[in-house]
C-alpha cells in the first residue's frame, strides 16, 4: 500500500539507527519549485530514537509519497557475499548499541577483504594491501585509518580504550557501506553494462 505526505511519516525502521517501528514526528513542510516551475512538496520528519531527519516528497500535500531521503540501507545489494552482507545489515540494524555495531562493520569489511584473497596480516595492513592491488583507492585506506574501525579494543573490553558512540558506529558503517560498493556493486554493475551493450544488436 503507498505511503501518504501524511504528518507522521509510517517506516517499518529508521534509515539512519535501524530502530524497528520508528516514531518519525512532523518537523515542517514546504513546496519548492523546480527550474520550470513545478511545485514539489516536502515534509521533514524527526526520528524520537536517534534524532536523524527524514525528507519526503509529494506531487501534492496527502499524495502519495515519491521520494524519500536518505534511502534505506537495508535493501543491500545481492552482488556483496554473502557472509559479509549478512555481517553489514546487522551492523546497520545494530547502531543504537554502538559497541557492537563496530564490531559486526569490522566483520563485514573483513569478509569482503577475505573474498578478495586478502586474508593474513591485522584488518589494516589488509586495506592497504588492497589499495596497493588498486580494489581500493589509497583515499579509502586512509579512510579507514580515519575511523574506528579496529574492533579489538571492544572485543578485549580494554578498560582504557573509551566506549564507541553512535556517530562512531555510523562512520563505520558508512565506510563498510562504501567499501561494498566500491569493491563489489560497482564492478558488477559495470560488467553487466558491458555484456548488455556487447549483446546489443548493431544497426546495419
């Protein structure tokens, strides 16, 4: 059934904490034109859980809804493996207890270095590993080098090591989120472009 530009917006989870059934509250609305002209309708919406914001668009007020920003990360791509698209959505589903969504992000980003052969050496030496075979670019090494990304310190409960937040939680996850696109989504819909327009017929 469509979703209505309704005054409470009906998720079944947040797009931003996962939060199951969130409680999305109305925070304002306004309609913007595009170049030509054309209204199009926003609603913004608050999530009580974790205080993300959520947009929705509308051709009218109480229409049903068209766009939805920021999208849900839930519907993964089938081109990740498995074991570590099974690691990430539980990352995602998880970042309201930030310890351990780290912990699931790093499994995740370690089965996808192991499905490219990387499988010895700390999860660190292995990301610049592949930023030297060029799966990576060198920026999303240093990425990696930017965040929390070592879950040792939560799996060892290091009593000096400080607790992870939220915000920590979710630039790990992004990050898990960008190296599955750049590792696996990508290249698969790039080679499936190319066999599409290999078996293209051409014109006499």
């Amino acid at each position: 059934m469509p979703r209505l530009l309704q005054t409470t917006l009906d998720l079944e989870r947040c797009p931003h904490c996962g939060v199951d059934r969130p409680h999305l509250q109305y925070r304002g609305q306004f309609p913007q034109p595009d170049f030509q002209g054309t209204l199009r309708y926003w609603r913004v919406y608050g999530c009580s859980r974790c205080a993300g914001v959520v947009s929705a668009r509308a051709s009218n007020w109480e229409q049903d809804i068209l766009e939805l920003h920021p999208k849900n990360n839930l519907d993964l791509s089938s081109d990740i493996p498995d074991r570590a698209r099974t690691f990430l959505l539980q990352a995602i589903e998880s970042t309201r207890s930030p310890s351990g969504a780290v912990m699931l992000a790093a499994s995740a980003v370690d089965a996808m270095l192991k499905a490219k052969n990387l499988k010895t050496g700390s999860l660190y030496e292995r990301i610049n590993l592949a930023a030297g075979q060029q799966l990576i670019t060198a920026e999303m090494a240093e990425w990696a080098h930017d965040i929390r990304l070592d879950a040792n310190d939560q799996r060892r409960a290091d009593e000096n090591a400080p607790l992870p937040t939220t915000d920590d939680a979710l630039r790990v996850v992004e990050f898990a989120l960008a190296l599955a696109q750049f590792m696996f989504v990508l290249p698969a819909r790039v080679q499936r472009g190319r066999q599409n327009a290999q078996q293209r017929p051409t014109t006499p």
